[in-house]
C-alpha cells in the first residue's frame, strides 16, 4: 500500500496540488505565529519589559493566531475531502479486488503523510520570513520592542509539522471512512451517486455551530467600548462558527436559494438554465462544497472591513486614537482573504474538474461544448451569489454583534464601495474557475470519459 500510495501522487500530483497549497498555508500560518512567541518568549528581560503601543507581541500573535489557524483549518480539511473524492474510484476498485478497509486507509495515510512532508520545509521556510517581515512591521510602528528579533530555532516549525500531520491525519480518517467500509460491490456505486438526505449528525452538529457562534456574537455585542479588542475577536472567531454551521446545513438553505435566484436564469436561458438549476439542486452537497469557500471569503472579508470602519467612526466620535487598531485588523484581514481566496479557487476548480464523466454524458445525448459552457457559466453565478448571499449574512450578523459593542447601535458603519469590491472579487475567482476547469473538463472525445477512462 505505501508503494502504491507514493505511485499515485507521483502519477496524479494535479489531484493533490490543492491539498499541498492547504497544507503549505497551515504550516506556514503555524510557523509564523510560533516564531512570534517564540521572539518575545526569548528575548531578554530587559527587551521584554520595555512598553510598547498597541496589546504587546504575545496578545498579537495569539489573537491573529488563532482566527488564522482556524481558517488554514478550515481550508485543510475542505482540500482534504476533495482530495480523496477525486480518488473514489480508485479506491473503491481497491476494495473489488479485495482490498481490506484497514489497506484503504493507511494508503491515504501514506498519501497525507508524504503531501505534508513534501511542503513542511518551503512553509516553514515562508512562514520564518513572513514573522521576520511582521516583526519589523510591529517595531515600526512602535507595537514591538527593538530589541526583538525571530530566534534561529526549528521548534515552531516542528510544532507546525506535527500540527498539520494531526490535522491532515484525523480529517482523512473522518472522509476515507464511508468509502473504506461499505461492500466492495457497493463502492463503485458510492463513487457515482450522492445521497439525497443531510445525515442527523451533520444537522446536529450544524445546529450546535449555529447555536455556538450566536453565543460568540452575544459575547462579543456585551463587551464594553475599551474592550474593543476582545468584542472584535468574539465576533470574527462567531463568524467563523457560523460559517462552519453554513457548511454543515448548507443542503438545505442551497436548494431553497437556488430555486428562488435561479428565477431570471430559466426565463432567460429556458434550456441551460433550467439544466443548472436541477444540477446544483440535485446534487446539493457538491454546490454546498462550491458555495462555502465563497462564503468564507465573503463573510470574514466583510466582517473585517465593516469592523474597521465601524471602529474608526466609533473612535471619531470619541476623539480616540484608532490608527494601530485599524492597521492590525488590516494586516488580519490580508492573511485572512489569502486563505479563503486560496480555498475558494482550490475547491471550484476540483468540484468541475471531477465532473468529467457527466459532461461526457451531456456531450454523448447532444449537448455541444458551447451549451455546456452556457450551463457552466448559469451554475458560476448561481453558486456564487448563493455564496455571497450567506457570507454576507454571517458578515451582517458579526458586524451588528460588534458595532453594538463600540457604538451601543446595531447598525455599524459599512463601507459600500469596499463591500462592492468584496463581491466582484468573488466573482472574479469563483466564475472563471468553473469555467477554466469545465473547459478543461469537455476537452477530447467524450467517449473515454463516460465509459470510465481515467480523469
């Protein structure tokens, strides 16, 4: 199993490319802020206790630590589930020839195991240079003691390391599991239909997350006006649980909105429209993949630029200082959008992509590439304004949540034109992916795909 593991990535590395991006973000993300601790946590006495503007390195590194590494989170797990769904054939014709579960899942182990090994040092590397270049940054503007400096240690990074490993290790054991113990002669079958219920678990586990970011958000609309800080963090860390609830209910808010928005699309384009709408409603579950990363991206972009300018007027109107406040949620909102952009392209172009043989099938009934590419481009839009219309009500929720703790209103302060921008920059990575990974998708003779061809 551990040759015919290592053969796979090296015969198919496209398949794990989004998982090396996402597992290469979690180190990176893990390295960066550790060596933060590690700065302050070996600095000299003296360096340490010389004051600085701002809540002090230590505050920094674990309040931007721990947002961040939740999304890397986030984004691992997704790449790992396509990263396996791509390999449903293949492992369930494992499993015809006799394959045991337990061969199964130690093949994806070796898979995990050697992607993350495969990018541990250039994310260590990037995330040393990235605390170096943020450390800098804090000296500048006052937030960091001189004397401070990234020590020369590999401890972060070997934390990083083991961190992804656990990650990358217990969310593949979770999604080889379906496919590792169901019959052999059923899991040919598993690998070509999807189930048409939302399993109980999912939804309980859906309604806790709901119920958990809307505990966050009150805790963060509570704090009081000098705890601006810690009522930021509640309700991103909110809307970050809220989004996990939106990826676990997600079937069922995705069929309903897709019935609703896809309204102009069938009276408009009668014959692709309607064939998008079925698509992304009957199979609910992959529109679901395709629409939380946008969602993601939308709703902790506009969180944090609707926090900013809430905090700014709040400051205004106070005649407080707010500068460090905003450059930190600035530089927090860069890392942040880099994640989801990064999960949001890496899932679109695998949701398409291992559509090949439905395409095949479209083409072999009639369908021309010019109709499948109309279909593709109705599906793009409607999978992200289902995406932009969820991001922005967790965004709309959070940023209540925090503007009711600087302002004592609920109504915060939203900068328009940037939230505009937020959406067209959805757009701009969802539409095009689709579309350049379906292009890719009905290349060829439609033949060899739909009679079970490799992908």
């Amino acid at each position: 199993m551990t040759v015919l593991a290592l053969g796979q990535v090296r015969r198919t590395p496209a398949a794990f490319a989004g998982l090396a991006v996402a597992f290469l973000l979690l180190v990176a993300t893990t390295t960066l802020f550790g060596s933060l601790f590690a700065s302050q946590a070996t600095a000299p006495e003296a360096v340490r206790a010389t004051p600085v503007a701002g809540p002090g390195l230590m505050v920094i590194a674990g309040a931007f630590g721990e947002i961040a590494v939740l999304v890397a989170f986030f984004v691992v797990v997704n790449a790992i589930g396509f990263a396996l769904r791509r390999q449903h054939r293949e492992l369930a014709l494992l499993r015809t020839i006799a394959a045991t579960p337990r061969q199964v899942r130690r093949l994806v182990r070796v898979q995990i195991l050697v992607t993350a090994l495969a990018v541990a040092v250039p994310g260590a590397l990037a995330g040393v240079q990235a605390a170096r270049l943020l450390l800098v940054a804090l000296r500048e503007r006052g937030m960091a003691a001189p004397g401070l400096r990234v020590p020369m240690t590999p401890l972060p990074a070997l934390i990083a390391l083991a961190i992804t490993l656990v990650v990358g290790l217990a969310a593949s054991a979770v999604a080889v599991r379906r496919i590792s113990r169901i019959a052999p002669a059923a899991a040919l079958t598993a690998t070509t239909t999807e189930h048409g219920r939302t399993g109980v678990l999912r939804l309980l586990v859906g309604a806790c997350a709901l119920v958990g970011g809307g505990l966050l958000l009150r805790l963060a609309a509570t704090r009081p006006a000098d705890e601006l800080d810690k009522a930021g963090q509640a309700a991103l860390l909110g809307s970050l649980v809220l989004l996990v609830a939106v990826g676990l209910t997600g079937p069922l808010a995705a069929r309903a909105l897709v019935f609703v928005l896809g309204a102009p699309l069938r009276a408009l384009l009668p014959g692709t429209g309607w064939l998008a709408e079925a698509n992304l409603r009957g199979y609910a579950r992959r529109l679901t993949s395709a629409m939380v990363p946008v969602a993601l991206l939308v709703g902790l972009s506009g969180t944090m630029m609707i926090m900013t300018r809430t905090a700014e007027h709040a400051a205004g109107a106070t005649g407080a200082a707010s500068d460090t406040d905003v450059w930190l949620r600035q530089a927090e909102l860069a890392l942040l959008t880099c994640f989801a952009a990064v999960s949001t392209v890496n899932t679109v172009i695998a949701v398409t992509g291992e559509r090949r043989r439905e395409f095949a099938l479209l083409r072999l009934v009639g369908a021309t590439r010019r109709q499948l590419l109309r279909m593709l481009t109705a599906e793009a839009l409607l999978t992200t304004a289902v995406g932009v219309l969820l991001g922005a009500g967790v965004a709309a929720l959070a940023s209540a949540a925090f503007s009711t703790a600087a302002t004592g209103s609920a109504m915060p302060s939203v900068p328009a034109e940037a939230c505009g921008w937020i959406v067209v920059g959805a757009a701009a990575l969802t539409v095009p992916g689709i579309l350049g990974a379906g292009l890719r998708a009905i290349q060829g003779p439609a033949a060899e795909p739909a009679g079970g061809g490799r992908d």
